[in-house]
C-alpha cells in the first residue's frame, strides 16, 4: 500500500510516454474487439472505483475533513485459455521521488500450467495470512497498527496449487520484502530485500482459512518470521465472525511477546445492507527493533463499528459510516494509532463498469 521508488524526473518522464497509451487502450472503442465466442471471452473488463469520506481523527487535524480517498482503475481479461492477467492502478497515491509503478497494486501475468497448477509473476499482495489484509484498500474502514504501517504490495513470483474442487489453494511466494522501504527510509540505504512465504486458503464448509509460515527480511540478512492464522466462521446465512492471529519473532526469546489480534463480527441483514464490529490489539515487548511495524513497549488496542448500505442493491454505489476509538501505547512516532483517539468517518463509494 506505501511504496516509493526511483527519482521524480525520471517519473515525469516516463508518465509523459505511459500514461498517454494506458488511456488510449483504456478507451479504445469496443467496435474494434471482435465478437467470436473465443474472442469474447478474451475481452478485457475495465472499471473505475471511487471513493470521498469526511473524516475526523481527534489526534490528527491533518486527515480531518473531506476528502477524496481512493481513485482506481482495475484491468483484467484473458490472453489465451492458459494467460490471463489484472492491474490496478491507483491515480490518487503519492508518488514523490518513485516511479509510475508506486501507484500500482497489482500487475501480474498467471499462467495456467495444469487444472491445479498456475504461475503467477508481477507485483500483488505479499501472501500473509489473516482476514484483516484480504479487502482491497477501497474497502477497508479499521484495521490495526499492524496493517497500517505493512506495506503490502510487492513484485515476485507465485506457485499456485489448488484442489480439483478448489476449495483449498497453497501458495509459494518469492517476493521483495515489504519490509524494504522502510529500511530505506530509517537507515539511508537502498539494499535488496526478500521474502520467503506459504499460504493455505482452505475452505470446509462453514469455516474458511487463511494460514500463512513467513520468512521477511526487515535489515539485510536478518528475519523477522510470522506465523499468521486467518480464521473465519459462517454463524449462519447471514452473520460471519472472523478471528486473526499473527505472531511475530526474530529470536527465539521473541515468543508471545511480538503479536497481533483482530476479531469481527458481519451481520448482514438484509442484500442492501451490512454491518459490523471490530477490535484489534498490536503489542510488541520483545526489547529489540526487529519489527518495523510494531515498535517495542507498544501496547495498542482499537475497538470500533460501522454500516454500509447500498442503494442499487449491488456494489455500484456504498453509503457508509464508521466510529473507532484507540487506546493504549504506541512508541512508533510515525504510527497512526494514538491514546484515547477517536475518529469518525462517514463516505461514498461508486464503481463504473466501463468494459465488461
């Protein structure tokens, strides 16, 4: 979610050439794409997401207010029965001394070697369990210290091995770590960084998991490793409950010290509306700065709830709204939640179906 890349010059220089031909493919008529049965399934989708909030955060006056919050394009479509692509651009993230690809979520390429074999290589989310990270930005109203300062996005490549009834996924992900901008910024030097992940999406019925073993580098040639469990419960047709758990350890004197919860309830009522309640607890007492997320003596907690209703009855257009409140420590001086914070948001979403 928080990258930053090479020089501004640079940037403008390659916006000027890039962002010119994105647009004319974006909106090249649909008279030119052929309509054979093949060729339509091979037909890109395009859609356009937005999303504006007033927002008041009791701690922080700069992110109150009304504002625009995300802009996005999503591309994705078939090059042949065995290629298939997507890409999601965000047009509102900063970019300041990085490059074009900064404001990209994902761009990969997946290549179906087998019905329970796929490749995948380009830039998407770094394979960490849990339920809080699945949504897409454009969808997320709370999370915790954790998540807020994890940088998400990252280029690699994917082994994909799913069952006959894919119902269960392993992933086997070589990627940069997310790690790597942050150690940038904190010691002045640019250095490659990985990471080593494995993720089991499994669902059985009413209870749908998102495991994750982890191996990050959060300074050259050092780990951080996770273990991540992502659960989730169908209580019945209408109310899920999520719980996560991430441990986090550089050592092996880093055990139950170095950790993340998060619990929500769904309660969906009715198709055209949700709601939902949600709390979170980030605590580090390791004595060392191996996790750039959650800085030690931190003990924070965040407890909050909201609704969304969609009008049209589909997700083209979402009302929302949404209270929090924090308390506890937080010793990151960057971190964004603080003691005794409330914040108060309330928005609009609206998606456009441009190609479908």
């Amino acid at each position: 979610m928080f990258q930053d890349f090479s020089s501004n010059i640079q940037k403008n220089a390659s916006m000027k050439k890039i962002v010119p031909l994105v647009l004319c493919a974006m909106f090249a008529p649909q008279s030119l794409v052929h309509t054979s049965a093949q060729e339509t399934s091979l037909r890109p989708k395009l859609k356009f997401e937005a999303r504006c909030d007033y927002n008041h955060d009791s701690e922080n006056a700069d992110k109150s207010g009304i504002k625009g919050y995300i802009v996005d394009f999503k591309l994705e479509g078939d090059l042949s029965p065995r290629f298939s692509y997507k890409y999601r651009q965000r047009l509102n993230k900063p970019q300041k001394d990085a490059s074009f690809f900064d404001a990209t979520d994902w761009l990969y390429l997946t290549y179906k070697a087998h019905r329970n074999v796929s490749l995948m290589a380009g830039k998407w989310i770094v394979a960490l369990g849990g339920w809080e990270t699945e949504p897409a930005p454009i969808d997320i109203f709370q999370v915790g210290e954790f998540c807020n300062n994890y940088s998400c996005y990252q280029w690699g490549a994917n082994v994909i091995l799913n069952t006959n009834n894919d119902n269960h996924q392993v992933y086997f992900q070589f990627c940069e770590s997310p790690f790597r901008k942050l150690y940038e910024q904190t010691s002045g030097k640019g250095k490659e960084m990985w990471a080593y992940n494995v993720l089991w999406i499994g669902n059985a019925d009413f209870f749908h998991s998102f495991y994750s073993a982890n191996m990050m580098e959060y300074r050259p040639g050092k780990y951080l490793s996770f273990v991540a469990l992502g659960n989730r419960f169908d209580l019945g047709p209408k109310v899920s409950l999520d719980f996560d758990f991430q441990h986090r350890a550089s050592r092996a004197s880093d055990f139950f010290k170095d950790y993340s919860i998060s619990t929500q309830i769904d309660y969906h009522p009715v198709p055209a509306f949700r709601c939902f309640s949600k709390y979170s607890y980030d605590t580090n007492t390791t004595g060392n700065d191996s996790d750039l997320c959650v800085h030690d003596g931190t003990k924070i907690s965040r407890l909050g709830a909201g609704v969304e209703y969609f009008p049209l009855k589909n997700d083209n257009l979402r009302l929302h709204a949404q209270y929090s409140y924090s308390w506890g420590d937080n010793t990151n001086p960057d971190g964004v939640l603080r003691d005794k914070q409330s914040i108060v948001n309330v928005g609009v979403t609206w998606r456009m179906h441009i190609l479908k």
